[in-house]
C-alpha cells in the first residue's frame, strides 16, 4: 500500500478544486467575462444620452462599407447613405451594399427595374431614399416613398416625359427631400416639406452652381463665387458669414452645418456646431474640395492627401496610414462612411464598418451596452452579496455564539424578514421610493434592498455552523487562556466556517445578479438609459424583435446566461472542494 | 406536538403582523390623497370655497389625518370605522378598493387566483412526474455519463433566468414552429363554449406551463438526487442486497421510501406555492393571474390592491413554512420539531 502524503487542509481544498474540470472551465471563463466587463468600458466609453434613429436595429455585422467585388476598380460615382451605401460603376450598373433594410417591407437593394435598365452616371444617398441620374436626365428615386420623396417637380417629370435632357449636373439628398441642379443654373426640390425649407428665393434662380444639403436644409452656391440661404425660413445657415460671401469654390454640409472654401484655401464652418465642425486643423496644403458626413468634415488638399475634423463617433476621422500615401483623385463622404477613390482606381474606406453584436432600437451599440451593462450588473451583485455577508456574518455570528435570548431576538428578525416574499417586496420599495430619486441613487436602492433582504440565509447558516463549533476544544482552549468572547467568535471561529462562507457567498453572487436583472426585466430595477444585463431584455419581450432583431436578446441573454452558469458551477465545485465528504456523491 | 404547533402559530400571526405594519407604513409613505380623488368628478361644478368645506369635511370623514397606527388598525379591522363606527377591515374580509380595475379587492382576486392555480397544477404535476424519476435514475448510477450530463444541465436550468428561458421557448414554439401562440389565455373575440373552449385554454397555457416547468427542473431533479444517494449509501441498502434482494426493489421498496421522507416535505411546501403566482411568466404571458395583478398594481400605483396582493403572498409564505415545518414531523416520526 503506498504511503499517502499528508497535505494541509488549504493545498487539499486547492487540489480537489484544480482537479475538478468543470469547476476549472467556469471559473476560467467567469474572469474571462468579468476581465472583459470591467476592463472593455474603460475603452468603448458609455455615453448615457446617445441614440441614433439612423442606426436602429442594424444586424451584427462588420461589412457595411464592403464595396461589392464587381464595382472595384470601376467606380464612377458613390453614395454613402446611413448603415448602407450605394454606387455606380463606369458601365451605368448601381450597386448597394451595407444593411440595406430599411423597415420590414422596404430594402434598398432591391433596385427598380427602370433603374437597371438605365446607365446611371450620379447617386445621391437621403436617410431612407436613394435618388439616381441617368446619363439622358432622367431622375429615378426608390427607398421609402411615403412622405413625396418620388414625388419629382413638373419640370423634371415633363422633360422625362418628351424625353428631353434637363442637364442635369448634381444631384443631393438629405432627410425625405432631393435636389438636382441642372447646368444652365437652376434648383429643384422635392420631397417632404413639412420639415424642411423647400423653398427656393426667386432672385437666385438660374444662378445656382451647386447645392450643399444639411438634414433639413440646404445652402447653395452661386455662380458668382458667393454662399447664399435659398430658403425663406430665418434659421442656423442663413446668415451667410462675411467669409463666405465670395471667391468660394467649394461648399458642403454635415447634418447641422455647413462648410464654405475659398480660391485661398480658408474654410468656413457655420450652423449648429455641436461635434466640433468648427474646430478646423491646420492644413500643410490648400484644401481643394471639402466633404461632409453627418458630424464630420473631410477635406481633400492640393497635394492629393486627406484629413478630417468633427465628431470622433464611430471613428470616422480616423484615416488609414494608406490613404495619406496614396494620391486621392475624389472622396465620397456621408453619413458615418468615408470612400476615398486613389489615381490607380482603388477605394479606401474608414469610418462606421458595422457592429460586432448589432445595435438596439434607439442605434445603441449592444457591444457596449453589453460591456456596461455587465458591470452594473456585476457591481451591483458583488456589493449586495457584501452587504448581505457582513449582515449575516455579523448577525449569525452573534447569535450562534452567545444564544440567549440575543439568538432568540436576532433569529425573530431573520424570519420577518426571510418571510417578506423577496421579488414583490423589492419591487414594492423600488416602486416607492424608485420614482423620486435619480437613475445613481436607485442604482445604490437596489444593492442595499438586495443586501438587506437577503442576509437571513446566510445568518442562518453562520449561526449553524458556530453552534457546532462552539463546543470544540480549541474553543474551551481559548476561553481558558482568557481570550475575549468577539476575538473568540471572529478571530477563532470564523476562520473554521470560512469555507461555508466562500461558498456561500459565490452561490449568493449569482442570485443577487439574477435577482437584479429580473427586477430590471420587469422595469423595477434599474432602468434605461444606464444599462444591465436585465434591462436590456426588457424591450426584447416581444414576438418582432424575437424574430427579426434576434440580436437583441440572444447576445445579452448569451452573455448573461454563461455567467451566472459560470458562478454556479465555481460555488459547486468550491462546496465539494471543501466537503470532502460530497466526493462521495 | 400540540404545544408546538400553537406555539408555531402564534410566532406566525406575531410575524404577519409586523410584516402587516411594515407595509402598511411603506404604502403610507407614497402621496396620495383619497380624498381629493374622491372629489375629482365634482370639481368643476362646486365654488373653490365650497370644494374647499366639502374637501376638509371628507378627510374628516376619512380619518385621513389620524395617527398612523389608528388607521392601520382600522385598515387590518382592529379599530372601528371613523363613519359607520363598524370593524371594516382586512379581518373582516373587506381587502380595499382598487382604483385601476375599479372594484373592491375582493372581486378582482378570485378569477386571477383560479388562473393562477389551474397553470401552477399542471405545473407542479408535470415537473413532479419528471423530476423524481430522473432523480432516482440519477442517483441508481451516479457520476456516469448520463447522470453527469443531467447534473450539468441543471445547474444551467437553475442559473439561468426564467425569463430567458421564456424566450428561447417562445422563439423556438411561438415564432419559429408556430405551434403556440405567443401571449393570452383564449383567442381574442372567440366565444367558445365546453370542450372547445378547454381546449382552447390548453392551447394558450401549454407554452407558459412548458417554460415554468422547465424552470422548476433543476432544483427538484438535484434534491430528489442527493434523498435518493444518502438513502442508497445506507447500512440496510447493503443488507437488502446481501440478502440477495433484486435490484428493483432495493431501489423503489427499500431506498426509494426513505429517500421520499425529505422530498415529501419539499413538495408539500411546493403545493403551497401554486397560489402566488410567476410575475415574470404571467406578465411575459399576459396571463390573467396573481403575478399580473400585483405586476399591474404596482405599475399603475393601484395601492390598496397591490398591499392586499402583498399580504396574501405573506400569509402563503408563512403557512408554507409552517406546514413544510410540520410535515418534517409528520412523515418522519424520528424528527421531532418541538426539540
């Protein structure tokens, strides 16, 4: 019989622990998850204010501005529009790519067939319609119709119609309204009126040379190098700085500003600058042409390079290394998408390529709110077990040792409050005081409920275990050399059930976390816009986004749903670590 | 055991009414003024000083600016009613007004836990049926292929959240295979009668009862698992099968019936349970039952049905405890509680 060597207790629990795989793989997994909750926030920043009706339920995916293999090499003209983009190659063939989806019946890649019949020379991209230009005049719109967006001006119809060419030489889009702008000067627009200022002064018709559009507005161009509102509204754009009122070249807009640039090369922003559109770097080069996204502005310099300024959201000013090498003939800028076309005929992109787990209905992206929301989660669940342990450590502690009428008191106290249903009384206090205080403070609401109604658990077991070691030698050891009763109990005691409270403790984190998070679910918790694991499965609760939105749920349900596992399998595998007795089982 | 059990009801009655006090004091501290609402209608049609008198005099009338203690005994039916000089309370059977179903509490509450006991029946039964089989099975061959698997698939079914498991459930039934309805109780507009009318019901709650059972499996699979080992790794399993007793009945006749002893006490205190309702399945479900209603009293600040809600979800939890208490003496007699 070979001799067993004698090990401590300590390296005994480690090696059972060490040597059971599936409580190995959980706790390797839960830091994993955890490493990545606590470590991604601090780079993918939650900005509770944000959402983005252009960038609502857009499916995983990181290829939005993967131009399709046939176009490459022969781009003629590109669109980039919202989550999708469309193009057009130098044979008059149009292309979209991205998410193209823009409400359950409506997909913008399904391209009329008078479309693919035409050879197309222009595209302008709105936020759900796409506008295309024929190389005979003719003007084609598809996307969402319903507001007028096809509905096109007489002039342009009529000349369709006898198959006349308006020459047509630009043609822009901007939220339910288009413009064209022929050769010999003259604006039209068309679309939905209610919102923007369709209007155009009778004294600049025939003047026009070009048309920048912002979301809802438009400024234009004049032939004679100045920068004028054509509209009639009084707004953000239409007190046309001194700067720009002529030898202007280029002009262009983002969604809430424009942008003017002078023969000398100086730039001038106006509107509501909200993303720092006005911040304009330092040039080491003429700027020739200017470009504008929805928050940001790309210039293109005299020396064929390239730079940006505006807002920092989805990394569009971030220009690859490539493009500053390379000289760059002409850039197509919208929305969040950059396409910068080089002398030898090739695309380089940058900007929004996709979301790695889709975004929510308000264009939240759920890889971040499921990283911030993991840490509200796990904050909350790690500081309501602690409240819970000292509570319960304290009270078991208490009443296991010194029994009397203190045990009786105390285990009274336990039982109202074990006897309160948990979910209905959490969900009653947070309906109570929930609605008075702000989002922070009914964050801190829930953990200390959560704490404080889940402590006669753990009081119970405490006490258990110190009545049983109440009577151990060692214990009469120490009363007779003098040791006071609270160094007794927390200092000679405690450490003997500290294998109980460990385990308790991490079965306990899982349930606070689930607790929370259904009390999030169920809108009792904590509620949007600061994010859990919970309440981000709050708006998934119905049949649409199950089917169609699918990424909605099944990522933070994933997440979650892994996590909580995780925990359970480390407290179990912990409980028989310690209990060599359960190895048995 | 007697002795006990009084001593055992008396404690519950002292806890029920702590609790009682509680929330009543929590309840309290919402604003609300019922006097106000009570004068609402009539507004517009009485002078500001008349509305005034009228106002001042009904929360006379209320008591609304009595202690706080005296209305909670008028509320639990303690104390007499400030105008009819009548115990009109909780005691008395009267639970409250609900200002959203615009009922008393005691009309709204027995359809709701009908509902709610019909779905937790078939509930109980189904998960029954499974569990204690798999357990035994479990247990008869622990720590083989099949009992690891099983032992790792509860943990998962106790650590994930219902409410996730309702969804993968209503993806999988309702949206993908179309087989079930995704939310209600009957088809909107039908005017069934008899069977069909049954069988529509099955129709609606098949989904929510497949969910909640699947939830409950975990749990009760490990318990009946863990009775049925202690029981086999007893001394007289081993004379049993030395004796050269057939397998089957070392199992159900002689392991089985005492491993039974600490699952019987976990069920009763299940049966207990089929009164309060699942918040989370009945309002995922829209399922007219105890879960919805407190759910739906609490998001429309329908107070006095939310606390009458409350206090019957106390009154289940602690004679739950008390009978799975008792029971432990009742089915085992060499436990005695009273020690």
């Amino acid at each position: 019989m070979e001799e067993e060597q004698v090990q401590s207790p300590g390296r005994l629990v480690l090696r059972n622990f060490l040597h059971n795989p599936l409580g190995m793989t959980g706790l390797i997994v839960f830091i994993l998850i955890f490493a990545f909750v606590m470590i991604a926030p601090r780079f993918i920043v939650l900005d509770l204010s944000f959402q983005d009706n252009t960038q609502a339920n857009v499916p995983p995916t990181m290829k939005l501005m993967e131009i399709p293999k046939e176009l490459k090499g022969h781009v003629a003209d590109i669109a980039p529009g919202t989550t999708f983009a469309v193009g057009v190659s130098d044979t008059g063939k149009v292309y979209t790519w991205g998410y193209t989806r823009i409400t359950d019946t409506i997909n913008l890649a399904d391209i009329p067939e008078e479309v693919q019949q035409a050879k197309i020379v222009k595209v302008a991209t709105g936020y759900d319609h796409i506008v295309a230009l024929d190389e005979n005049g003719g003007v084609y719109v598809w996307g969402n119709e319903r507001l007028g967006q096809a509905r096109l001006p007489q002039e342009i119809k009529g000349a369709m119609r006898k198959n006349e060419n308006l020459k047509i030489k630009q043609i822009e889009a901007g939220y339910q309204f288009s413009a064209a702008v022929t050769e010999d000067g003259q604006l039209y627009l068309w679309g939905n009126s209610n919102m923007a200022d369709l209007n155009l002064r009778r004294e600049y018709e025939g003047q026009i040379e070009k048309v920048a559009l912002t979301t809802y507005s438009y400024i234009a161009l004049l032939k004679d190098g100045s920068v004028v509102y054509g509209g009639l509204q009084k707004n953000a754009f239409s007190d046309v700085p001194e700067s720009a009122a002529s030898g202007i070249v280029d002009i262009s807009s983002t969604g809430s500003t424009v942008a003017a640039v002078d023969a000398e090369g100086n730039i001038t922003v106006w509107g509501n600058m909200i993303n720092g559109e006005n911040e304009v770097p330092a040039m080491d080069s003429k700027p020739v042409k200017i470009y504008g996204g929805l928050n940001h502005y790309t210039a293109l310099l005299e020396n064929g390079d390239v730079i940006t300024w505006g807002s920092e959201t989805h990394d569009v000013c971030d220009v690859p290394a490539s493009v500053h090498s390379k000289n760059i003939e002409n850039i197509f800028s919208g929305f969040y998408q950059n396409y910068a076309l080089t002398d030898e005929g090739e695309v380089e992109t940058w900007g929004l390529r996709g979301y790695l787990f889709g975004t929510d209905d308000l264009g939240r992206d759920l890889l971040n709110r499921i990283a911030n929301g993991g840490r509200v989660t796990m904050t909350v669940g790690a500081i309501a077990v602690i409240i819970s342990l000292i509570i319960g450590i304290i009270l078991g502690g208490v009443a296991g040792y010194f029994g009397g009428w203190i045990d009786m008191l105390i285990m009274r106290v336990a039982e109202v409050v074990g006897g309160l249903p948990f979910l209905p009384f959490a969900m009653i206090l947070s309906a109570i005081i929930g609605t008075r205080i702000s989002v922070e403070q009914r964050m801190y609401l829930i953990m200390i409920v959560l704490g404080v109604l889940s402590w006669p658990g753990t009081c119970r077991l405490i006490r258990a275990q110190i009545l049983s070691q109440r009577e151990q030698e060692f214990v009469i050891a120490a009363k007779a050399m003098g040791v006071k009763e609270g160094a007794i109990v927390f200092r000679h005691i405690l450490p003997n059930v500290l294998s109980m409270i460990l385990v308790t403790a991490t079965l306990d984190f899982a349930t606070c976390m689930l607790t929370e998070s259904t009390l999030s679910y169920l809108g009792f918790g904590i509620s949007a816009p600061t994010p859990t694991w919970g309440n981000m499965l709050t708006s998934a609760n119905n049949s649409v986004v199950i089917q169609q939105f699918w990424w909605r749920w099944v990522f933070p349900a994933t997440v979650f749903g892994i996590c909580t596992v995780c925990i359970n399998l480390v407290g179990d595998a912990l409980r028989s670590a310690f209990d060599p007795k359960s190895m048995e089982r | 055991m007697k002795k006990y059990i009084v001593k055992r009801i008396i404690y519950m009655i002292f806890v029920f009414l702590i609790v009682s006090v509680l929330m009543y004091l929590l309840y309290n501290l919402i604003p609300s003024d019922p006097a106000r609402a009570e004068l609402e209608g009539i507004k517009t049609t009485l002078r500001p000083a008349e509305y005034e008198q009228r106002y001042q005099n009904l929360r006379e009338q209320m008591g609304l600016d009595d202690p706080i203690l005296l209305r909670y005994a008028r509320w639990m039916g303690f104390a007499p009613e400030k105008e009819s000089g009548e115990l009109h309370g909780m005691l008395q059977g009267y639970f409250g007004y609900s200002n959203f179903f615009k009922k008393d509490v005691t009309e709204v509450l027995p359809i709701r836990m009908k509902n709610t006991m019909i779905i937790n029946l078939f509930v109980t039964f189904l998960a029954l049926a499974i569990t204690i089989p798999l357990g035994i099975f479990c247990a008869v061959r622990k720590n083989g292929k099949f009992d690891n698997a099983v032992q790792f698939m509860t943990i998962i079914g106790y650590s994930i959240p219902i409410y996730i498991i309702a969804l993968v459930f209503i993806w999988l039934f309702a949206v993908k295979l179309r087989w079930l309805p995704v939310s209600g109780m009957e088809t909107p507009g039908s005017n069934y009668q008899g069977m069909q009318a049954f069988l529509d019901r099955i129709y609606y709650l098949t989904l929510p009862v497949l969910i909640m059972t699947f939830a409950s499996l975990g749990g009760m699979t490990r318990y009946v698992r863990t009775a049925m080992i202690d029981a086999l790794g007893m001394d007289y399993i081993r004379t049993a099968r030395a004796k050269g007793l057939r397998e089957k009945v070392v199992i159900y006749s002689h392991a089985w019936r005492n491993a039974l002893l600490p699952v019987v006490t976990v069920i009763i205190g299940w049966f207990i349970t089929i009164f309060s309702g699942s918040v989370i399945i009945e309002t995922t479900f829209t399922l007219n039952g105890m879960g919805q209603v407190y759910y739906l009293a609490l998001r429309n600040s329908d107070y006095e049905l939310a606390l009458a809600t409350q206090m019957f979800y106390c009154a289940v939890s602690l004679i739950g405890q008390l009978i799975m208490d008792l029971s432990y003496g009742l089915v085992d007699p060499r436990v005695r509680v009273d020690k």
